[in-house]
C-alpha cells in the first residue's frame, strides 16, 4: 500500500500588549457606585481553542486589582461573567475618587490557581491538570481603569479592554481521501500525538502593575504588560489521543475537520500516528513532522490525504513450449 501525507503548517504568533481604556463616562453623583465592566477579547490566533478575536460569552474571567493611586489592593480575585455580548461584570465597582486601577486575569483554566500572596493583581500560578480531554484554551491578559474628577464630576471608563492572550499550542489535523476509492475502503480511526504534555504550571506575571497612569504617562516604558513562563511539564507526558471533532462524520474526499488538541507549548512534538482500517485490518502510521516545536499562541494544522493503491491483476499465458512433431503412418 502506498499512503500520500501532504503536510501544511500554519504558524499565526498571537502577538498582544496590555491595553487601557481611553472612553469614559461621566457620573454627577459622586455617591452613585459605578459597576466595573470588562470588555474582554482574544488576541487573534493562531470548543478547544477559541479561534479569531471573539471571547466565547460562556467563559467567565478571574479578575484580582490593585489600586496604583493609592499604593494597595483594591479586590482579592473574582470573578467576572457576561452579561452583554461584549461586557463582564463581577459586583466590583469604581472608588468615588480619582484613581488607576491595574487588573490582571485569566480565563479557561482546567486546574488550580494561586495568586501572589501579597499582591494579587501582581502575578499568578497557572496549574494545569491534564488537559487532553477537557480541552481548555488557556488565556490571560491585564489591563488598566482610570478614574478621574473634574470639579464635583466624576469620570469612570465604560468598561476596561483587556486582551487575552493563549498560553498553549494548538494542533489541529484535517483529513481525506485522494479518490472515492480511497474513501469507500479506508477508515480513518485516531491520531495520536506522541511523547507530549497537556498539563504543567504556567506562571502569569503583570509588569509594571503597580504604576500609576501619570508616572505611565511621564514614561511611556512603564505602561503595564503581562507574561507568562511555562514550568517543568508533566511526568505523564506519552501518547495522547487526539480529541475528535464533533462535526466528524464520514472519511470522504472533502476535506474535513478531524480534530485538535492543545498543548504545553515548545517542548517538541515527536510524532504522530494515524491509525486506520483497510480491508478488515488495522494500521498504525506514524508520522514525524520535520519541526517539531509547538510555539505558543501558534496554530498548526496538518492536512493529511491518504490513497489507497489497488491491487491490481494482470494475466497472460505462458505460450506452449515446441514439442517438435512425429509423423505416424498406420
């Protein structure tokens, strides 16, 4: 049997910085509370992964803040959901006097989270329990409020923006066959993805979150920004199961969706196996991709066509070997 594998990667590097608001919305009451809202989006990428810039309203965020203004805390974390197509509230509301309050959240976590003990809005750790079959896109992202007063009014942002980033890699696999042929005797079963992680800790950090917008204003290398690190990975990295898509039917000539998988990023993939059925039997093959890297916040997509070759018969005859004739007279 000869088996074609054509390959594509597509590597999309999710690039974003922290953003602050820039629209606010004026309150002549000091004395009304002003309800903390976040307009929450995602880097572009490239459910598993949340693919493009729109953050899924079912996601509910873990938001903590500090107040720059005034040098302390300003809530332990929280939690935000949705409550419009593009707004997060949590019960969380504005102080009733000028201030910057920095925020850093995540979003999507299958796991457990610790917060900076002391400063909370500072940095977070990211455990992630095994992620194979849950298929969490990990996301995080900071951002920054300003209150301001001008006379008795007060100025509040209508909501804060925060941009979430992705702290894993994405590896997504299509499939079909090269001729109906193909599609009639082939079945295509699993892909597994070999010797990798979904699970490790993911260290989120806020730089600069303790600045205040006018010592940001005076120097612009002070405006806030958020990084992650990715601790050692999992013991039980192996063989994970590709999680198949639930649009996946039928193995045809059209290409389709076969499913993802996210994973602990830059740690290499080895290689993967397609296992399949032909002819009341089953075959692994085993693919090695010519990089293995997985970077972060990276979309790869690996279109795969297997052909099945025909056996294919074809007959002559041996002509007859020349005996030589004998004359019989009787």
């Amino acid at each position: 049997m000869k088996k074609n594998l054509f390959f594509i990667s597509v590597a999309v590097l999710a690039l974003g910085a922290c953003t602050n608001d820039n629209v606010v919305e004026e309150n002549n009451s000091i004395n009304q509370p002003k309800e903390i809202a976040f307009q929450a989006i995602t880097t572009p990428s490239t459910r598993a992964a949340v693919d493009g810039t729109a953050f899924p309203t079912t996601s509910a965020i873990e938001v903590a803040a500090y107040d720059a203004t005034a040098g302390a805390n300003y809530f332990a974390p929280a939690t935000f959901s949705n409550v419009t197509s593009t707004t997060w509230t949590g019960a969380k509301y504005w102080p009733f006097t000028p201030a910057t309050i920095n925020f850093l959240a995540y979003a999507e976590l299958e796991g457990s989270a610790s917060w900076n003990g002391t400063n909370p809005a500072s940095a977070v750790t990211l455990t992630m329990t095994d992620n194979s079959s849950a298929q969490k896109d990990l996301m995080y992202a900071c951002g920054t409020g300003t209150v301001t007063q001008t006379g008795n009014v007060l100025g509040y942002p209508t909501s804060v923006p925060m941009q979430f980033k992705h702290a894993q890699a994405w590896v997504k696999f299509t499939v079909k066959a090269g001729d109906d042929a193909s599609a009639s005797a082939i079945t295509v079963n699993s892909i597994t993805l070999n010797s990798v992680s979904c699970q490790g800790t993911y260290t989120v950090t806020h730089t600069n979150w303790n600045q205040t917008k006018a010592a940001r204003d005076a120097d612009p290398t002070l405006n806030g920004s958020v990084s992650g690190t990715w601790g050692a990975y999992s013991t039980s990295a192996g063989n994970v199961p590709v999680v198949k898509d639930a649009g996946y039917s039928t193995f045809s000539t059209s290409e389709q969706n076969f499913g993802s998988l996210m994973v602990v990023p830059d740690q290499g993939m080895a290689s993967f196996t397609i296992n399949y059925s032909l002819g009341g039997n089953t075959y692994n093959y085993e693919y090695t991709p010519a990089s293995p890297d997985l970077a972060q916040a990276t979309k790869y997509i690996y279109n795969i066509t297997l052909t099945v070759h025909e056996i294919v018969v074809e007959p002559t005859v041996v002509n007859w070997s020349a005996g030589g004739s004998t004359d019989i007279d009787i």
